[in-house]
C-alpha cells in the first residue's frame, strides 16, 4: 500500500467510525425518548442540527491547529 492509500483508509476507517459513535450516543437516545413515530423522526431530523454544530467544531479546531501550526511545533 501506497502511503497515499494509507492515509484513505485511515480517514475513512476513521469517518465510519464517528458516524457510528454520533448514531450510537446521539440518534439512538434521540429516537428512544419518544413514543409515537412523527415525534421520533422529528427528534432524529433534529440531530442534524447537532451533527451540523459537531462538524463545524471540528472544522474550526482542525483550521486553528493548521493556521496556529508554526508556534505549536516550537
């Protein structure tokens, strides 16, 4: 494997399992707290505002690490 291939498969291996842990620790108790099945859906589109605010997190952390690099490193 190419160091390039690496590097996919980390970040995919990576990607799946933050989907997996945002399914498990966000959806599932989303959709558990209701009972009927328009309440559930609405509860579980409602998670997307919170995947939406997690990936911005990460977006703005990841840019601040590679802007703020130079002093970092030294």
């Amino acid at each position: 494997m190419t160091n390039e291939a690496v590097t996919y498969l980390v970040g995919a291996c990576c990607g799946v399992f933050a989907l997996a842990a945002f399914i498990a620790f966000i959806v599932v108790p989303a959709w558990t707290s209701y009972s009927k099945v328009w309440e559930r859906l609405a509860a579980t589109f409602l998670t997307l505002y919170v995947l939406a605010a997690l990936l911005l997190a990460g977006t703005a952390a990841g840019a601040a690490i590679a802007y703020y690099w130079d002093r970092i490193a030294a």
